[in-house]
C-alpha cells in the first residue's frame, strides 16, 4: 500500500495531536471521477463544494484523511510520481479555501494482486487505525461513492456515508449497502450534516 503526506507533514503529527477524523475516498467524492482514471493533474477537478467541505470540517477540528484505490498504476497508466503530481495539485487547490488534506492513503494494485489493501478489503482502513491511534472506528465516518468504499469502511468498523455524486447513484440503485449507510448528497452536504449531528 502506498501512502503520502500532505503539507510535508511527518507521521510523528499523528500522535501529537489526536484530534478527531473523517475518511475520504478520493474520485467522486473530492474530485470528477473518469472511467479512463485521473492520469494527470490536468485531469483533475474538485466537486463544486467538496474543498469548502474539508475546510469546514478542518475548522471543526476533524482531521481528513484520504483513502483511495489506484489501480492505474498497476495498469501502467502512471507512476507513482504522477500521482504525487495530482495530489499536489489537490492538496494546492485546497489550500485556497482554508481546507487540509492531512494525508493520502492508496492502493497501487489490481485485483490480479491479490493484496489487502484494496477496497472493499479493510487493509488502507486498518493502516488509518494503526497510523491515528483511532480507539473507537464507529466514531470515524469514511464517505464514498462506490459500494467498495462503504464495504471496507463497515469491515473496518468505521461509520459508511454514501455521496451521490460521482458513482453514487448506481450504487445506491444497486442496493446492498451495508447496515447503517447515510446518504447525502455530496460531500458539503455530508459535511453539513454530520457537523449538526456533532452539534446535537
């Protein structure tokens, strides 16, 4: 599994500060998903509201981590480098409207593999556990657009959120969610709403 800091920040952040959490999946959720995958940082594009929402998160005291699936490395579409190119860029737009991406969480590999860290395997979640401390995973919720994401969430005992953007809407059509899914809309509605469901 691969993993990558935001801002430059060591892992020794981690335990000095254990302020709360929220798991994100990346495509559909943060940004445009593309059945070609996102190759470059041209390709690219945040979700109207999604930065604004990790921002509003962040000034609430939620640290926002990342975890997603990369195949297209394992497919020979990018590297690695690449791929820290696109999250720099990610990472550089937020940084616009206030919002930090603590780190990047992801998985390199394809089915083929046969790893434990591709969702819907809870391997990228148990590293998030083990890299934060978490000592209770139903408090941390992880928001997804696929049913991969919210199958790894709920196997790792973290809270499943579903968006509707990006593949949101087929999966919800699909059906099959695991017990105790919350829906939203997006990710700033997710943001709004888990933030009064704090506040309550």
């Amino acid at each position: 599994m691969g993993f990558g800091h935001g801002s430059g920040h060591g892992s020794g952040a981690a335990a000095s500060n254990p302020r709360k959490l929220v798991v994100l999946d990346r495509d559909g959720v943060i940004n445009f998903d593309s059945p070609s995958f996102i190759k470059s940082p041209d390709e690219w594009h945040p979700v109207p509201g999604s930065l604004e929402a990790i921002a509003r998160l962040n000034r609430a005291g939620f640290r926002v981590v990342v975890a997603t699936n990369q195949s297209g490395i394992g497919r020979g579409l990018f590297d690695t480098a690449m791929l820290n190119e696109i999250h720099a860029k990610m990472h550089r737009a937020a940084a616009t409207v206030g919002a930090r991406i603590e780190a990047v969480f992801f998985c390199p590999h394809t089915n083929q593999d046969k790893c434990d860290c591709r969702k819907p395997l809870p391997g990228m979640m148990q590293q998030i556990i083990d890299r934060y401390d978490v000592v209770d995973p139903s408090a941390v919720p992880m928001v997804g657009d696929a049913l991969r994401d919210l199958q790894s969430a709920a196997a790792a005992g973290f809270e499943p959120h579903l968006v509707r953007s990006g593949k949101g809407e087929k999966t919800l059509a699909t059906g099959g969610l695991p017990e105790g899914t919350r829906i939203h809309a997006d990710l700033r509605e997710f943001a709004f709403e888990f933030l009064a469901r704090q506040e309550a």
